[in-house]
C-alpha cells in the first residue's frame, strides 16, 4: 500500500471528543459525512496537524489522527522508511517510483540513524501522538520535501528530528 494511503476511520469509532470555545469538551457522533471528509482531506489534515492543529477541533480530523495512530498505518509507514533505506543501500530508486519524485540516497544513508530511530518508534506498541505520524506522512509524500529536494543532508534529518519529538504522545503540540 502506498506511504499515502488513509483507510477509513475503523467503524467501531462512533463518537469522538471535540473542544469548544470555552475551552471544555463534548462528545460528537460520527457521521458517514465526518468520516467521507476525513478520508477524501488526508492531505489537508496531514498538513492541520504537523502545523499543529488540534485533532479535537474538527470531527474529520480527530478521525484522520485516530487513523493515523492506529497500528495499521503506522507499520505501512515503517514499511515504507524501511524500503526507502533498503533502496538507498542498493544505490537505486525502484521501478515503481520512476514517475515519481525519488528520494536522494545520500540523503537517506546520511540520516540512516534518525529513520531508523523513527521506524522504531512507529512500530512500538505504546502509543503516538498524531502530529508526529502526520510529519511522516508528509515526509514520504511531499515531493518538494527535504527527503526528495536538493538541499542539505541536514535538512532531512532535521524534520526526521522532529517527526520522533512530535510523536510522544504528551509533547507540546508546537514542537
């Protein structure tokens, strides 16, 4: 599966706590809307919540971050760093990412400590907090991103850097 892929909300989910102005709490029901929205703006609560959005401001958002922690897409991630890593060794980028951006091997093999520090955070079992795995995501999709852009080797491991940071689960959202 693509480093991109958002499966739906588990359908188990049927509520989800959301904030109000006054800064308390309320439950919300799920709605097939809720959850149509969450799946069809990936990208756009990817990008909320590595800016640091709360996941408790919108129903398809506290969604998208739910999916985001489950263990499911977590490990596609990780699957994905791991491939990456395993290519940057090999010297080549895969067929399947000819039409694609391709990732800088130098790049890669030059923060191989960091990625795999964040493939290990990914597949604990303890949880994550949403930012973080959202930061990932962005990593592996965004083409003009520091894993795909001619920039400095540090550059990457900077936002890998923060990736890690961002996903304990009681880091402040403005890591």
């Amino acid at each position: 599966m693509p480093a991109g892929y958002t499966p739906f909300a588990p359908p188990d989910v049927t509520t989800v706590l959301l904030a109000d102005a006054d800064g308390g709490v309320f439950p919300h029901r799920v709605t097939v809307r809720d959850r149509l929205l969450a799946r069809v703006h990936a990208d756009r609560w990817d990008r909320a919540l590595s800016c640091g959005a709360s996941p408790e401001s919108s129903a398809p958002l506290a969604l998208h971050a739910q999916t985001l922690a489950s263990p499911r897409c977590r490990r596609e991630l990780a699957s994905s760093l791991i491939r990456i890593l395993q290519d940057a060794e090999g010297g080549s980028v895969p067929d399947w990412n000819a039409l694609g951006p391709r990732h800088h091997p130098t790049h890669v093999l030059s923060a191989r400590a960091e990625i795999e520090v964040l493939i290990e955070h990914l597949l604990a079992p303890a949880p994550v907090g949403g930012r973080g795995v959202a930061l990932v995501r962005r990593l592996l999709t965004d083409g003009g991103g520091p894993l795909y852009r001619r920039t400095s080797e540090s550059a990457l491991e900077l936002e890998i850097g923060k990736a890690v940071r961002a996903l304990d689960p009681t880091a402040d959202w403005t890591i």
